[in-house]
C-alpha cells in the first residue's frame, strides 16, 4: 500500500525526485570519477611525457659523451682531423640533450643536481685532457700520456653519467608505482558508483512502482472493467494526488455514462413509441396522397366537365336568345361564362401546383437557354403586344425537370410582360452568374414595379396584389409555383428589394453541376 505521509504529492514530484536523486549520484560519480580519471592522466603523463623521454635523452648524452672521447682519441692516434667530426657533433648534441634534459627534470631536484654533476664531469673532462690533446697534436708533440690520463677522467664521466640513469630511473618507477595505484582507485571508484547507482536506480523503481505503477495499474483495471460494459464498477484509485484526482474524474465520467444510459434507454424507449406513432402518420398521409391523387383525377375530370356545360350552355342562351335579353341579361350571361372560365383556370393552375415534385420530378441535364426560348415563344402574343425587349445572358445547363423549369421560366417572364408599363415599351433582362456552388439568376423588367413591403406576401397561394377586377388577371398562383419549382430544385427565389429603378427584379438560385465552368 502507497505510504499515505505521501498521498499529498503527485505523480511529477515522485518522479521529478527520483530523477533528482539520480541526478545527485550522477554528479556525485562524475566528480568522483573525474579525479580519479585526472590522477590516472597526471601519473601517465609525468611517466610518458617526461620521464620516459628524460631517460631516452640520457642515452642520447651517453652517446653524445662517448662520441667525444672517441673523436679526441682517434685524433692523438692518427693527428688526422677528419677524427675530431665525431667530438664537434658530440659537443652539438650534448648541449641540446642537457637543455632538454633540463625541461624535463625541472620538477626533479635530485635528478638535476645529477645532472648537473655530469655536466660539471664533462667540462672537466674537456678542459683536461680533450683540448690539451687537441692542442698537443696540432703542435706536433706527443699526446700519449694525456689520452691515458682522460681515460681515467673519462670513466667519472661514465660513472656521473650511471648516477643520473639511475635517478631517472628510479623516478620513472616511482611513477609506474603512482600510475598504478591510480589506476586501482580509478577502477575501484568506477566501481563503487556502478554498484551504488544500480542501488539507487533499484530504490528509485521501487519508489515509483509503488507510488505510481500499482496505482496506475488499478486505475487503468477499473477502467478497462467500465469501457468493456460494467458501468456499476466503481473507480476507486489510491496514490500520488494527481492519480487520486484522475480516478475522481473518470469516476465522475463513469457516473455520467450510466446516467446518460438510462436517459438513452429512456429515449429509446420514447423514440420507439415515435416510431410506430410516426408509422401512423405515414399511413394516414400515404391515405391522404392517394384521396389527393383521387382528388386530382375528379379536378381534371369529373369538376371540369359541368363548368364546360356551364359556359357551353351559358354561350348558346346567349346566341339564341340574345335578342330577348335586356343589357343587364347579357351581363349576368357575361359573369356566368367568365365565372365557369376563371374556375376551369384555377382547377388547371391548381393541378399544376400539386403535381410539382410529385408528377414532375425527373433529374435531366437541361439548357437553361432552350428553356428561356421556349418560354419566350409561348409568350409571343405577349411579346408582340407590348413590344417587349427581352435580352439575355448565355445561360448554363443544370440539373432538373425540363418541364418545371419551363413552367419557372414562362411565370417570370410572363409577370414581367404582364405588369408592364403601358408608359414604355416592355424591357426584360435576365442575366446570370456564379456563386459558389450555385447559380444565381435575375430577372429584371421596366414595368409598374412591386411594393418591398409585399416581398414575402407574393409568394404566398392565392395572395394577389390587385382585384379580381383589375386589367391585371391572374390567379395568384404564379409566383407560389415558381417558389416551390425553384425549392424543389434545391434554391431559393426571392424580391431583390434593393432594386433601383422603375420595375422589378426577382432572383434565384440552382445548384451549378459538380466542377462546371462559367456558361
């Protein structure tokens, strides 16, 4: 179980700590290590840089010396001077191994004070018996007993020259000895923070597997329990503060699920009684297509026939009894026929309006300029009368019923003709652009023009600007259509009531095809 004196910290502190702690021992074996690895290098480099190349250079004072005595012996033997090469060079190189000799005993006081008495050997040596010699043979005199006096000189140099070997010597072991023992401590140091940072990495996992790792382990057991359906498992997590608080929030999460549960088994439970409540409806409005469909056949048929009869019959007392009928006769006749003839044009505007989306719904490729010709020619009489202008722009080709959008088109425009002003000649323009993923059309005519206030009213069945007296006939059907032609295609149509000048303009939109270019 987590110690609870730890319950107050988090998840982060435990780690950070144990990464602080590791941190610590890494430093600390740094340090450790750095001196012992600077001890190694110290004893290395005093054994390698300076006392191994002191003895090499001893040698090369030997040789030097030797190369002396031999030179100067050849000499007062032969008296040829091609002997003394050998002293020259040996005094060149005697001069440069003491100074090298020197630089690398600096820090050697019994080794210089060697060094300095084979220095003092050598000179002695020369002044003695090498220029002497050199002196006598030149002036011709005889050198024999000077050469076996250096040769007892020479053998002190020998012997000083033994003494500084045998101090640089016993240097260089001493400092194998310190190399050693460096390298001892090194490897026991190295050691020792291995074994002791492998304790503290082991006393760190501990650490963390109990305060982080089981609790963790818990919490994501109970979790696992919940996501795989037992929703009543409580999430209960002890451990650092922030596990603590995690567990608390997915523990409030799990409290949501199940209430969200039941509130979804109780919506589905109401969604099923809407269902069959909702196959009801589409029952009764299956019923309610099939009387509309009945409706329609005895609109086109059974209602139109007595209206003809009507105006048929109202027509014939009017030939033949004409002469017998005073003026207000033969405009009750009048009223009669146009009656008969309004309601035939309200029951085939009507069957219109109802077979939009139901009788026309076919999805062509349809060119929009064919459509506005074919409107346009229908209108001829129209046309002719007002002498209407009517200039459009290149329109593209769309998707949807040709015979809707025929109708569409012939309602704008025949609007336009109609409510024409009689002050000018009729002007329509229609013009069309893109917008985004639809086209946007306009209708725009120089007539009598549309109250804004009325922008949504004309659009509504029935709803008719002018009296069923006025030069201005109609069933208010019109713009109803085009409105539910132009939904039914996936648009919009509308008054732009931001129109400036005499007339009106209505817009609308249909979707443009996928990747279509500008007509």
């Amino acid at each position: 179980m987590f110690d609870k004196g730890w319950r107050r910290f988090s998840t982060n502190t435990l780690i950070l700590s144990g990464l602080v702690i590791l941190a610590g021992l890494l430093v600390a074996a740094a340090i450790a290590g750095t001196l012992a690895l600077r001890n190694s290098a110290a004893a290395s480099q005093t054994l390698t840089d300076r006392l191994s190349p002191a003895l090499i250079s001893a040698e090369r004072l030997n040789t030097a010396l030797l190369d002396q005595e031999t030179g100067v012996r050849g000499y007062a033997l032969t008296g040829e001077r091609r002997f003394l090469e050998p002293y020259h060079a040996g005094l060149s190189a005697e001069q440069a191994q003491i100074a090298q000799l020197q630089q690398l005993l600096a820090q050697r006081p019994e080794a210089l004070a060697a060094l300095g008495e084979v220095v003092e050997l050598a000179r002695s040596w020369r002044a003695g018996t090498a220029e002497p010699v050199i002196t006598a043979v030149e002036s011709g005199a005889s050198a024999t007993g000077l050469v076996e006096k250096g040769r007892q000189d020479f053998d002190r140099v020998r012997g000083g020259l033994d003494r500084l070997e045998q101090q640089i010597s016993a240097a260089r072991q001493a400092a194998r000895d310190d190399l050693t023992r460096a390298m001892r401590w090194q490897n026991t140091v190295l050691v020792g923070v291995l074994i002791v940072f492998l304790i503290a990495a082991m006393l760190v996992t501990m650490l963390i597997r109990s305060g982080v790792g089981r609790p963790m382990s818990r919490l994501a057991a109970a979790t696992r329990e919940v996501s795989g359906g037992d929703f009543e498992q409580r999430i209960a997590v002890d451990g650092p503060a922030d596990l603590r608080a995690l567990g608390g929030d997915i523990e409030t999460m799990r409290q949501r699920i199940v209430a969200a549960l039941a509130a979804s088994v109780a919506a589905q439970a109401t969604l099923q009684a809407q269902a069959v409540e909702l196959e009801r409806s589409n029952a009764d409005l299956a019923r309610s297509n099939s009387e509309l469909e009945q409706f329609a056949y005895v609109a086109s048929h059974d209602l139109q026939e007595p209206l003809r009869k009507v105006a048929s019959f109202c027509q014939l007392l009017e030939r033949r009894y004409g002469e017998l009928l005073d003026e207000r006769g033969k405009q009750y006749v009048a009223f009669a026929v146009d009656g008969a003839e309004r309601m035939q044009i309200l029951i085939n505007d009507l069957l219109a309006f109802s077979r939009v989306g139901r009788v026309y719904d076919a999805e062509n490729e349809v060119d929009l300029n064919a459509i506005c010709d074919n409107a346009e020619q229908n209108l001829t009489h129209r046309v002719e009368a007002s002498s209407a202008v009517i200039e459009s722009d290149k329109l593209p080709i769309v998707l949807g019923d040709p015979t809707l959008l025929n109708m569409l088109w012939q309602n704008l425009l025949g609007n336009a003709l109609k409510f024409s002003d009689p002050q000018r000649p009729a002007r329509v323009e229609i013009t069309c652009r893109r917008a985004g993923e639809l086209w946007e059309f306009a209708v725009k005519d120089n007539g009598i023009g549309i109250d804004p206030q009325f922008a949504d009213k004309i659009f509504v069945i029935f709803q008719r600007l002018h009296s069923r007296g006025d030069v201005y006939g109609g069933t208010g059907i019109g713009l109803a259509m085009c409105r539910k032609i132009v939904e039914h295609h996936g648009g919009t149509i509308w008054l732009d009531s931001q129109h400036s000048g005499p007339g009106s303009t209505f817009r609308f939109t249909l979707p443009a095809r996928n990747s279509e270019e500008s007509p």
